[in-house]
C-alpha cells in the first residue's frame, strides 16, 4: 500500500476501524458485511483504485476473520488490516507472522496500540522490531503512538515523535512508510475524544518535526462529527463508535465531502 504524497488539506483521507476484541466470530462477519454495504452504498469511494481514491476505508478485524473478511470486501475498496504481529517467522508459538497476514491479502497491519504497549508489556524495542519485520513482507505499519497521560501540546508531541524515532530507529525513509494513528492513551475507550483544539495542535506539531510526510491520523473514541474538526488530520481512527456501521458510513460522508467528492442523490437519500 503506497502512502506517498498524502497531506493533510487535500492528500488522501483514511478512515479505517479496529474492532479489538469486542465482536465475535459471527458478529464479526456482520459487522463487515455491513461494511460492505455502508462503502457499495458510497460510488466515491470507489472512483478509482482503492490507491487513487481520495478516500481510503480499512478495516481490522481479529486474526480469525481475516480470511472471511477478505471473500466478504472481494472487489471493494476496502483496505484490509491485522491488530498485530509477529517480529518474525518460526519458532514464536501463538503468533501470527507478517508473511502469513501478506499471504491472507492484509495490506496494513497496526503494531504499538496502547492496549498492547500497556497490557502485553511491548516496548520500543519490541515495536521497532514489528515495524522492520511488516515492512519486510510489504505490510503498512499503522504505528500508534500517543501521549499516556494529559499533557499540553508540546510535550504531547515530543512523545510521540519520540515514539516514533524509537520504532524506526530513526530511518527517516522507514518512517515515511508508515500510517501513523496518534491515539492519546487517555481518550481511548473515553464517552468523548480528545478536544479537536488539543489534536490539531499535537498533529501539527509531529507533522513539523517528522521530515519525510507520511499520513497522520487520530484515534481515540473517535465518531461522526469529529473529522470536519480536525484540519491538521489524515482521517481517523474508529473503534467502537464504529460497530454501528451507520456511524462509519456517516464519518465517510464526512470524509467524501471534505475532499467534495459528492455522493449520488440516491445513495445520500437511502441513509437520512
Ligand atoms: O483504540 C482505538 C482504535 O484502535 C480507539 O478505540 P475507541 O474509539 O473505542 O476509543
């Protein structure tokens, strides 16, 4: 997946959503069907090429799904992503290996999301090897990042453009590769997300420090409403304000209007 010439103002939005593991196997397939029918329903999406579109939807499913996600998005402008993986092939039991989730059609896979920073001990070292080893199989890294504790803009930034020198070693053509998904740790799982002020500030701030540009977007209790307020943003990064796939459709919308790729009469009536 090519992630070149993206910038916030008029570059490619991303909308994508991981669904943790907050849906079963079944309503996991639900889900994405519903998914299916929430993009089929916008032609915007589908203009060009999933790489020319001015919108991209990916979608992160748990491990198990990936196989049925792809039959299901077959033909879609749906990016398909992983929550996560391994560092590298062999003798890592209960991993699951970049190679396999290339294989499996995934095209980004997340590595470093709080949840798996704070709950399975990741470190920097740990994420920087995941960022090499996706890389090495032709995967995006969708490199979350974010502050663990309120902090003011500044100091905000600063971490997170640490943590992203951590997990590239600096390699500043390694970091113009990656998706990066600024989550501050405290408004993941939150009712609200991080003020849209705070977030344009930090977004702004990594985006000045960071050379190579890559796409940079915000996650963290994310829903509709939030994406028209966030110029310094790349898109968002939905969880479960999106296991209504209504609210997805309607951040898409928001999306498609931003870079005016206008939706057909029909599809915009079918879902007022
Ligand atoms: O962590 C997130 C996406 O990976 C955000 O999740 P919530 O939107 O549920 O807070």
């Amino acid at each position: 997946m090519s992630t070149s010439g993206s910038s916030a103002g008029n570059g490619t939005l991303y909308v994508g959503v991981s669904t943790k593991m907050y849906l079963g196997y079944q309503a996991s397939l639900r889900w994405l069907s519903e998914v299916r029918s929430v993009v089929d329903d916008r032609p915007g999406l589908a203009m060009n090429s999933a790489e020319d579109s001015p919108v991209r939807v990916f979608v992160i499913p748990s491990f198990p799904v990936l196989d049925q996600a792809k039959r299901i998005l077959a033909g879609s402008p749906v990016l398909l992503g992983a929550q996560n993986c391994a560092w590298g092939d062999g003798p890592l039991t209960g991993e699951v290996s970049p190679g396999m989730l290339a294989e499996l059609g995934v095209s980004l896979v997340e590595i470093g999301h709080a949840e798996r920073r704070r709950q399975f001990g990741e470190d920097d070292a740990v994420v920087a090897r995941k960022v090499r080893a996706a890389v090495g199989h032709s995967l995006t890294p969708l490199l979350c990042i974010g502050e663990p504790d309120r902090l003011d803009a500044g100091a905000a930034a600063d971490f997170c453009v640490r943590q992203v020198h951590a997990a590239t070693g600096g390699d500043s053509t390694l970091a113009s590769s990656l998706v990066l998904a600024y989550e501050p740790v405290w408004a993941i799982g939150a009712q609200e997300p991080a003020p849209p002020q705070h977030v344009n500030a930090v977004l702004s701030r990594i985006r000045a420090a960071l050379g190579p540009r890559c796409p940079l977007i915000y996650g963290g209790s994310a829903g509709p409403g939030l994406l028209p307020q966030l110029p310094a943003a790349d898109g968002l990064f939905l969880g479960r304000f999106a296991h209504d796939a209504a609210n997805l459709g309607r951040v898409l919308d928001e999306a498609l209007l931003l870079r005016q790729t206008e939706a057909p009469a029909s599809s915009s009536s079918s879902r007022s």
